[in-house]
C-alpha cells in the first residue's frame, strides 16, 4: 500500500514537471514570435535593400547618391549579404530574427540612412 501511494505521488510530481516544462516551452515560443514580428518590418526593409543593390536598380549603383547616403557599415552588410549563397542569406535573417540587438543594430543603420536622405533631398524635419 506504502508503495502505491509512493508511486502516485512520484507520478503527480512527474506530471507537474513536465507541464511546467511545457508551459515554460510555449512561453519562450510566445517570446521568439513577438521578437520576430517585431523584426519583421526592419528585416523586410533589410531585404528589399539587399535585393535592390543586387539587381543594380537606379539609386543602388556605387556611383548613386541614395547609394552614398546609406552609412557605410549598412553599405558593407548589405554587399556581404548579396554575396552569401541562399543558404547563408536565410541563415542571416533568421539570426536577426532571433537577436534584439542585431536587428537593433539594423534598424539603427536604416534610420540613419532615412535621416541622411531626407536631409539631402530637402525633407529636413
């Protein structure tokens, strides 16, 4: 009899980790899919850059101002990143997705490159 409700109680103390393994499991799922939809907008800006200066369009040209406005190390990720395989380039984004402060760091960059723009197009604010 000793045994058995040794074994029930082995079995509930059981249970009660697993479940809060698993609430704790969701809970860091919740927070990787509030950081990614978070970095959704900065990776997709991100991306559409990278895939503007691959294909050469006009104002993504080393010789372009838009281009020249962009800061340098903004410049550097962006070239790096084109010249990955596909692979690498997935592997990349899904890194900025999962760290605050690389996408941070991204985001950064891209707003300075809006407040150069602006300020040399006559948008000053």
């Amino acid at each position: 009899m000793k045994q058995t409700v040794q074994d029930y109680q082995a079995r509930l103390a059981q249970q009660a980790q697993q479940q809060r393994k698993a609430q704790q499991q969701a809970e860091l799922a919740r927070q990787r899919e509030a950081r990614h939809k978070q970095a959704e907008p900065i990776v997709n800006e991100f991306t559409a850059l990278c895939r503007k200066r691959s294909l050469g369009m006009a104002g993504y040209r080393d010789s372009s101002s838009d281009w020249k406005d962009t800061p340098q190390p903004l410049r550097e990720q962006v070239d790096s990143y084109n010249a990955m395989p596909e692979a690498a380039q997935r592997r990349v984004l899904a890194d900025m997705k999962d760290d605050p402060a690389k996408v941070k760091g991204i985001a950064d960059l891209l707003q300075q490159r809006t407040l150069v723009r602006n300020r040399d197009h006559g948008f000053g604010l």
